[in-house]
C-alpha cells in the first residue's frame, strides 16, 4: 500500500437526513488523520441529503457519492455501504452520528500496533436533540484473544458498540458473510459477534463517537413498538447455529444469553403497559410460546437485574 492510499473506507448511510448530514461529513473531513476515503450512500432520500452528498463529492477527491434509484431499507443500505471502497478497513457512520477529531488517529494508532485485531471498539456518547450527552463507558479495556468476549456478549448484551464507533477489518466482514441485509436492529451485534469468535478484538477506553438520539431514530421506533425483541431472538439463533460463536460458550452462557432476550421483552411490556395502558396496540406481543420453556420468571427477574446493574455500569 502507498502512504498516501486510503488505510480505512468510511461509508454514510444515508436516508433522509439532510439536516444532521453535513456534520456528520465535516467530522470526517476535520480528522487529524488524512489517509481515508469517504462513500455517501443515499438511499433515495426525498429531503436535500443527496445534494449534500454530491457538493461533498465534489469539494473532495476522497469523498465519493452514490444514490439508489429506490428506498432500500434501513439494513440493505448499510449492508450495500459495507461493500464500498477498497481500504483494508471499514467504519459505518451513521447519518444522524459524528466523530471525534481524532478518532481515526488512535483507531491507527490500534491497528499499526497490532494488525491482527479485526475490531476496533471505541466508547460512545449520546448526544441527545437539546445538547446533552451521556457517555457509556464498557467495562472491557484493550486487547481480547479470539473468542474470549463472546459469552459475554451473548449473556450481557452489545458490548462492541454501534456501526458508527466500531472499525472493522474488510477481510474479516467478508469472511462472514458481510453484514445482513435482513437484520434491521441487530445487526452490526450479529456482524461483530461473528467477527470477535474469530479475531482479536480491542476495546479503545476513549470517547471518540457520538450517537444522535432522538424520538425520530430507527432505534426509538422499534422500542416503542417492541419489535426488536424479534429480531433479538433470530439473531441469537443464528449466533448459536455458527461454529465459531457456538464453541466460544458453554450452556449456561446459552441459557443466561435466553434469559437476557426475554427479560428484555418483558421490560418492554411493562414500559408499553406503563406509556400507553388504554392502547392495546402500545404493548408488545406475547413470547413465542417455543421460547417460554427454555426459561422461567425467577431466572428472568434476576436477569433483569443484571441488566439494570450492567447498564449502570457502562455509564457514568
């Protein structure tokens, strides 16, 4: 590779975000590491984001713009965005998401020291419409073998972080297939699950990407209708039917991985019982009666506390 080749491919997926896209571009333009190429991936937005795009393209010879014909989805756009460029490293930066001015310069920094980790896992701050932020800190710091992180992942939940805070090695997204078309909320869990049960993976301590959080986000529509309890359970599924996830852990992590999926659907119903208790509709629909057996109310409450202990832990 030249010095002056792009060492990592940053893509935006972009849908109706003209509003919150331009800053989303200028933090990658105003990174104290230059060695990077940009794709903005519209997905046939109807608001200004294209013309965004294309006036990026044309004010940088790294930035690259492209635009579906029609509306893909969610999932098959960052799916599409993961495949563009060609540096040895992919970061999906959500639209509505920024980063840190230097970011990519200690993301380097990882993969220069030791080009074997596949992940790159920075801390994330919400950054919330009215200005306040809040920062989630993962109780894991620096380098973990193959393997080693996966139970508990399963059992606690995402502890990589979202697509806009996590580098990924290319060969590695390949080597799994890519990330799913099909998965809308857990995607980039599923895709970097996978990749830890194979690779090393380290976790950067530092606050370096910021989350946009708001009532207009994907991930507040679907906990609001709790229809990512769905996707939770298929995920976990086909997490459990991959060689390389399935040798990582034992049954009980299998178990309490169950337990961590039903005791989230049952804090969603009470929360949907508690926002909107004379609307039918506002509650979330029973367990798949295959799932009822594998787990039982004493083992989800206690989950649950786990899971209120475990997110008072990741933030501060």
């Amino acid at each position: 590779m030249r010095d002056d080749s792009p060492w990592i491919t940053i893509a935006i997926p972009s849908y109706n975000r003209a509003h919150l896209l331009h800053r989303a571009v200028e933090s990658v333009v105003g990174q104290t590491e230059d060695h990077w190429e940009l794709w903005i991936v519209d997905d046939a937005s109807s608001d200004d984001a294209w013309t965004i795009a294309e006036k990026a393209s044309r004010s940088d010879t790294r930035i690259h713009a492209t635009r579906h014909p029609r509306n893909l989805g969610l999932a098959q756009n960052f799916s599409y965005a993961a495949q563009c460029g060609i540096a040895p490293y992919v970061l999906l930066l959500a639209a509505d998401d920024f980063l840190d001015s230097r970011f990519l310069q200690h993301v380097r920094a990882v993969v220069e020291r030791d080009p074997h980790v596949a992940l790159i896992c920075a801390r994330r701050i919400h950054q919330r419409s009215n200005g306040s932020r809040r920062y989630f800190d993962t109780p894991l710091v620096g380098r973990y073998s193959a393997g080693e992180v996966v139970a508990r992942a399963l059992r606690s939940g995402n502890l990589f972080g979202l697509y806009s805070s996590v580098v990924v090695q290319r060969d590695a997204l390949i080597e799994i297939g890519g990330i799913r078309q099909d998965n809308t909320w857990a995607g980039d869990f599923e895709a970097f699950t996978k990749i830890s049960a194979r690779h090393p993976v380290y976790f950067e301590p530092r606050a370096l990407a910021y989350q946009n959080v708001d009532r207009s986000t994907q991930t507040f529509a679907m906990v609001r209708d709790a229809t990512l309890v769905s996707f939770e359970f298929a995920t976990l599924e086909r997490l459990l039917e991959d060689p390389a996830v399935r040798n990582s852990v034992g049954n009980k992590d299998v178990l309490r991985a169950w337990n961590r999926i039903v005791a989230i659907q049952w804090a969603l119903r009470l929360y949907s019982l508690a926002t909107s208790p004379f609307n039918p509709k506002g509650v979330s629909p029973p367990l798949p009666p295959k799932y009822v057996p594998r787990t039982s109310y004493w083992a989800v409450l206690l989950t649950l506390v786990r899971l209120l202990w475990y997110r008072a832990r990741l933030t501060y």
